[in-house]
C-alpha cells in the first residue's frame, strides 16, 4: 500500500506542468531554443517558486537584454533585487539593463557598492559614459581596456568618438544668410542646400523682375519677394537644424554600433 501511494504521488508531480522542475526544463529548453519571449513567464515561475536559482535568474536577465525589453526588464530585477548580489554574472546583466535602460542615477548608485572586478567596472563605466554621448570621458575610459582583448570591439568602437566631426550650428546658419543653402551644404545635405539656393534665387529673381517691370506697385513683385524672403529665413533656421541632425547621426553612428556590440558581451548562458 505504501508502494502504491509513493508511485501516485511520483505519477502527480511527473503530470503536473508547472511544477518546478517542469518549469525550469521546459524555461531551459526555450531560452536554448532562441524563443526569449516565451522563456521568461516560465523563469518567472521558477524565480517565484525557488527565488535562490541564479541561472535562471541569470538567463530571466539575459532573455529581457536579448529582447529589447530593458525596462521590463528593470522591473523584474527589482523584483528580483535581494538575490542578485550573491552572483558577479547576475549583478553584471543587472548593470546592463539599467544602462540600456537608461537608468543612470541608480547604476552610479550601484556601481559604488558593487564587487565586481576593476576590469567590469571600467567596462560598465565606459558603456555609461558612450550611452550618454560624453565622448571624451568615454574615450578616456577606452585606453583601459587595452589589457583586455576580449573587450577591443567596445574599446574601438568608443574611441571612434574621438574622430567625430562635429558639425557648427553658428557657422552653417552664417553660411546661409550670406549664400542660402551653403550651410545645408557644409552639414552634408548638399541636395537640400542646392534647392534652397535655387529656390532662394529663382524667386528673388522674379521678384526683381516684377519690380524692374512695373515699380513699386508691381503685386507681383511684392508677392514673389514675400516668398523668396520667408524662404530666405526658413533656410537660415534650417541651416542651424541640418547641423544639429548631421552631429545627431554622428552620435547614433557610435551608439547603434556600441549598443550592438555591448548587447552580445556577456550573453548566452
């Protein structure tokens, strides 16, 4: 009789799905197969079931950095805070959701506290200061990691900020008041630069032309110079704007890249 009850209970824990161990070989088995998404209900219900299992803690991390979903993903490590501390891997993943997330003031708070090794700090560090756009503190950063081949794609990546060729909103809004569309030229944009000085042109011509025929009383004059004027105008506001946009995608150049590269050191579990 003893028998027979300990074979029903095994048969009760073997067909119950969301047991602990069928949800941690069945969360297992979808983070490995790629499927992130529905990885994390499944880590979700280990964590609630066994909140001391760092890999699936760990793997609950990955799946939301993996997916883009960083502050869903901050609030999962929350949830999750007081166990993430006893594992480097866990308080690092931590460190990058909150960076990707673009919480700095608690990552700064953190990092302070934090036993990582110098080599992660800098590493993190350096990510910081590239995801806030302060180029020289994170080229500064990107001569430490020198010592560290397995981090040159970073540090290459954040010394390009170096190189950067920032455009002057003061000297292309100066450029086309003298010559409209030049500025849009010296940004970059020599297409749009091109039809402002055409259009700039072609209706202040005509504007002079209605003047040249009939004097002041020329409608047509007056018309044609009101539009060549507020073109005139429009140009010079967007010739600081398309400085402005070219330093923009100077920026996003290094970010996309860096945030690429940052997403795939320190993954996969």
């Amino acid at each position: 009789m003893f028998v027979c009850f300990f074979v029903n209970i095994k048969a009760q824990e073997n067909t119950d799905l969301f047991n602990y161990s069928n949800s941690l070989r069945y969360a297992d088995y979808l983070y490995n197969s790629g499927e992130f998404m529905l990885a994390l209900p499944e880590y979700k219900r280990v964590l609630f079931l066994y909140p001391g299992n760092t890999q699936a803690n760990i793997r609950l991390h990955d799946s939301y950095i993996r997916l883009g979903k960083y502050a869903e993903g901050k609030k999962a490590s929350d949830q999750f805070s007081p166990h993430y501390f006893r594992n480097d891997t866990l308080e690092l993943l931590r460190f990058k959701l909150l960076l990707l997330n673009g919480s700095y003031n608690i990552f700064e708070k953190e990092i302070l506290n934090s036993s990582l090794t110098a080599k992660d700090k800098d590493y993190l560090l350096m990510s910081k200061y590239v995801f806030q756009k302060n180029w020289g503190q994170a080229n500064e950063y990107s001569t430490k990691m020198n010592n560290y081949p397995e981090l040159y794609q970073l540090k290459n990546i954040a010394a390009k900020s170096a190189q950067l060729n920032y455009k002057s909103p003061g000297l292309s809004l100066a450029m086309s008041a003298i010559m409209p569309g030049s500025g849009k030229v010296y940004s970059g944009y020599w297409k749009d630069g091109l039809f402002s000085f055409l259009f700039v042109g072609i209706t202040a011509w005509q504007s002079y032309r209605g003047f040249s025929q009939k004097g002041t009383k020329s409608y047509y004059g007056w018309i044609m110079g009101a539009v060549s004027f507020s073109f005139y105008t429009g140009n010079i506001y967007g010739a600081a704007k398309a400085a402005n946009k070219k330093n923009h995608e100077l920026d996003h150049l290094i970010l996309d890249e860096y945030e690429k590269a940052f997403i795939s050191t320190y993954s996969g579990f």
